[in-house]
C-alpha cells in the first residue's frame, strides 16, 4: 500500500471532497472558502474545520469521505458480534490513537472500521497482523472509540477473572503470599490475579511506573512509558479496595491505615528477573492513590555510550572520572537519568584498589563492590551525616544523591578539597545554575570555585520508533510554530512518526539523554569568586565549547534519532 500522498494528491482530495459535501449536504459555498482558507492558514483537516466552525455534523464528513473514496459506511458497530480474540494483538492505546477496530473476520478478509480512509499505515500493521486482505468501512470516531472501549473491556474483565498458568508461574514472590485478613472473600483470588498480571505487563512494557488512581465513579491504572504517561485499564471501582490493600500488604504497610501517607518497598522475581518496587500510598477523597516506582535491575544499562553521550562528551568524562580529587555535580530535573549517568561513572572506574562509597535516598540499583547507604530521616540518618560518617571509611570515590541543603553541600565540597572525588546530584535548569545554587544555599564561593571540576546538566529524550519514522523536509511555516531556526533546519532532511503497533501508536520508542558539560577553567573561576549570573558564566562556557542541551538535541533531530516535536518538548527555552 502506498504509505504517504503527495501534496498535489491531497489537494486534489480536498477539492473534490469539497464538491461532494456542496452537493450533499447543507454546507454553501462561503463555508467553504472560508474553512479552506482557515486550513490554508493554519493547516489541519478540511472536515475537522467544518465540524469546529460548527457548518457541519460528523456523520456528514464522513458519508462524503465514503463517496469520495468508494468506502462503504457503518453508522454503527455491532460491538457483541466482535471477539475479543480480534484485538488480542492490537495495543489499546494504538487502536484509540488511529481509530481502528477489526468488526468482522473470515478466511481471507479482516473487515476494519476506521475514521480515515487517507491514512494507509494503519492498514498496513494489520494487514502483517492478520496476514489477511484488510476491508476497510468508515465510521464516526467516537463510534469507533466507544467501540474500542467496550471490546478491551471485555478483555480486562476476563484478565481480572483468570491468568494463564504460564504466567502464575513467572510469579515468585521473595515473602510468602499474604493473606488479607480484612478483605478476605471469594473475591480476593481475582484481585490477587489483577495486580499479578499488571505488574507482569507494566515490566514487560518497560515502564517505570504504576499509577493506581480512584476517582468518584471509576478507577484508572496508567503506566508511565518512555516518560509519558498511558491508560491501560478502568476497572470497576468496587475492586478499589481490594487491590489497595493488596499491594499494601506486598509492601508490609499498614492496610487498616488509610488516613495517612505512606512509602513501602516490594521486592519480586518475574521470570527469573530481580524487580524492585518503590510504594507509595496517599489518601485523596476518593480513596487511596497508590504509585509504584519499578526498578529493574536486569534492564539498566550503565554505559555513557548507550546511554546517549557523544564520543567527545565521553571523552571529557573519562578524564574527570580518573582524577584524584574534586567535584563532579549532574543536574537536571527529577527522572532525567542522573543516578544511572553517576553509576555509569562509577562503574567506570570501580576496581579493587579504590574504596567506592555512597549515600543515597533511594538506593535504585545494587552496584557490586560499592558501599551503598541508605538515607532514613526517621532515624536522623541524613545526606549530610551519612557523609560525615562515610569521612571516617577512608573512602576514595564518594558520591552523595542529593545535594538539598547548605550542610550537604558544605561536606561534599570539604571532602573534595580533601583529596577525594566527589560526585553529586543537583536540582537545576541547567549546567550554568547548579554554581548559582550552591552559592544560594549560603556556600562561600571561594570553596565552589577551588573544588568544583565540571557541571552535567541533563534530560531524557524520546527516540523515533525506527519501523514507523519516516523522512521529510520541514517546511518553513512548521519551524516558525515549533520556535525552531529556518537556518538550521531549512532544507534538512529530519524524520517525523506516524504511530504503529511496534511502539503502541506512539511513535516513540526508548528514550536516550541530551546533555550539556561545563569544564570550570580559570576563567570561569574568576567568575564564580565574583558571583557572576548564571547567564555571565553560561556565555564564558560557551565561548570555550560548550555544547548547550539544545544544541546537543538539535544534532540529534539532525542525525535522524528523534524528532523535531520531541525536541522543543524536552529543551525548551
């Protein structure tokens, strides 16, 4: 099947669905130059214009689609006649973003409903789905979603009533299984087999987090996956409190409290992987609201290369790694990859001669040969006395989670002046204001100054699903609305996705880190004793090579990883 349209082809659609609704239904000939001209303006959909400027209905675009194409329509689906079979291999979050749903089947054909007839990728995936000639049928969007709704509905209900037995098996639990006392009905069994099977799928998905959230009338499971977050179940909201006080129980809580936060830790085997879970349970006013940080241990991979950073970053970064003493900061936002960026550092350069020691709140992966603490408030363990402690463990190589306050960082930075390296993490915008921010904690400038080495500033970028990317050349109008330079991108072949089965209609699939490093040289010393803004040091650092997080993420865009949406998502400026 073709897998695009020429810009001539779609005009020449546009013409003759414009000529087809100017016979068939209500809409005059003003409507239409003016929602041509709207489209010629701000681009989009001729029919999506129509239906928003309120000339016409739906069903009336999509009628004339059917003429204009020779597509028979369906006003309405037989939701009972479709086996849930159908959709066993189609993603809900793809079906709902593409409009499709398979609502007939037989020994050659797979007839598929579909809101439109133009996009061919679609019906390209489940023509290798099937292995089947696919018939499509138009039909109104939200007939189709309403469609998708109730069919995967019916296959969450069967899920919540049974699980294979292979996967029973993947379940190996390191506690022995709890019994819920309080719960405890013949409805327990299906609860258990629910969570059982959402962990299942959330790991094999790859993401890194579970959200369970009620609401008044409803309950909605989402997962977060490559840093955005999915809807993957709404089940009944009687089973609230059935799966709440199940996971709490995995996580050794207190399931009679339901008044007060709490944090817990689950620690699993699924097929043979090590898994571990951060748990955390709020009260809202519709009940508890429980988000389950996943990390497995199996998946991370602790190499700079993998990781995103260019052979010349890496380079710099080996450099540093290997010195005696200093300090090292990362920066960036929470979830932008920090921890695993400093334990790619650290696995760099741990061996048997060097005494590697951290403290860490919490500690996510088990580094072999590494000392890890464990900060703990309740009982005055802090960033800043499990430092204090570790001084006296004759450590060579120290690194600290989190600088959160002028203690924290007051240590750290004597530790370095001390003859140890330091690494560290920091909350900032960018490489520049981690200097600012220190001396904004209250530290003396001098000692940032004589101990600081380099700034890594950071963020997770997506990266285009490689089955469903396609290139092309941004025209001008596109990079004025996304903020990007028609000099850097005019006439540069980028990529841009369409959505597939592969990455779940996303588009995306995977993500990789954009970075900016700061080298502190004399100057830019001078500038911190100063007390230069941040913006002053940023354009030093620049003037000396620095590679900002944007340009870093353009060079990306241009070497055809991610794409240009992507980008100005993640850097903004």
């Amino acid at each position: 099947m073709t897998q695009a349209l020429t810009t001539s082809q779609k005009l020449k659609q546009e013409a003759k669905i414009g000529e087809i609704l100017l016979n068939q239904t209500s809409l005059t000939e003003a409507q239409l130059r003016e929602a041509l001209a709207i489209q010629k303006d701000k681009g989009g959909k001729l029919g999506d214009i129509l239906i928003q400027k309120k000339f016409l209905q739906p069903h009336e675009i999509i009628i004339a689609l059917s003429l204009q194409v020779g597509i028979p329509y369906l006003k309405e689906i037989e939701v009972n006649a479709i086996n849930p079979d159908w959709v066993q291999d189609i993603p809900i979050a793809y079906a709902r973003q593409m409009e499709i749903l398979p609502i007939a089947l037989d020994d050659v054909t797979v007839t598929v409903a579909v809101s439109d007839p133009f996009n061919f990728q679609h019906l390209d995936d489940l023509k290798v789905i099937f292995q089947k000639e696919i018939r499509p049928v138009l039909c109104e969007g939200r007939v189709i979603l309403d469609g998708i709704n109730r069919v995967y509905e019916r296959i969450r209900q069967s899920i919540m009533s049974e699980i294979s037995e292979e996967e029973s098996e993947e379940f190996q639990y390191d506690l022995e299984e709890p019994v819920d006392l309080l719960e405890a009905s013949e409805n327990d069994a299906p609860v258990i087999r629910f969570v059982n099977n959402l962990l299942f799928r959330a790991i094999k998905d790859k993401a890194s987090d579970i959200h369970i959230e009620p609401y008044e009338k409803e309950m909605v499971v989402r997962l977060r996956i490559d840093g955005v977050l999915y809807d993957v179940a709404r089940p009944p909201k009687g089973l609230h409190a059935g799966i709440s006080s199940r996971i709490k129980l995995m996580g050794e809580l207190d399931i009679a409290e339901k008044r007060l936060p709490q944090d817990g830790r689950i620690k699993i085997k699924i097929a043979g992987k090590d898994v571990d879970l951060r748990l955390s349970v709020i009260p809202t006013a519709h009940g508890e609201r429980l988000v389950l940080r996943i990390l497995d241990k199996s998946s991370v991979r602790l190499d700079l290369a993998v990781l995103g950073f260019d052979p010349e970053t890496i380079k710099h970064i080996n450099q540093l790694i290997h010195k005696k003493h200093g300090i090292i900061l990362v920066t960036g936002p929470t979830g932008s990859g920090k921890t695993t960026s400093l334990y790619s550092c650290i696995t760099r350069i741990n061996s048997i001669e060097r005494n590697i020691i951290t403290v860490e709140d919490p500690i996510e992966y088990d580094l072999k040969g590494v000392a890890q603490i464990q900060v703990n408030p309740k009982i005055g363990l802090s960033f800043a006395s499990g430092l204090r402690a570790i001084l006296r463990q004759d450590p060579d190589v120290i690194m600290v989670g989190e600088i959160r306050d002028k203690e924290t960082a007051e240590i750290a930075i004597q530790a370095s002046l001390t003859g140890h390296l330091v690494f560290a993490t920091i909350h900032t915008n960018d490489a520049p204001g981690a200097i600012t921010r220190l001396i904004d904690m209250g530290v003396e400038p001098f000692l940032v100054s004589s101990s600081l080495m380099a700034v890594l500033a950071q963020r997770l970028m997506r990266k285009a699903c490689p089955n469903c990317k396609e290139e092309y050349t941004p025209q001008p109008a596109e990079l004025d609305n996304l903020g990007l330079d028609t000099n850097v991108f005019g006439g540069k072949h980028i990529i841009r996705t369409r959505g597939c089965v592969e990455c779940t209609g996303t588009g995306y699939k995977g993500r990789m880190v954009v970075h900016e490093l700061m080298m502190i040289d004399d100057e830019i010393r001078t500038l911190i004793m100063n007390k230069a803004d941040s913006s002053v040091i940023k354009k030093e650092a620049m003037t000396k090579g620095m590679i900002t997080l944007r340009q870093n993420g353009i060079q990306k865009v241009l070497d055809q990883v991610t794409t240009a949406i992507e980008l100005v998502s993640v850097t903004q400026e």
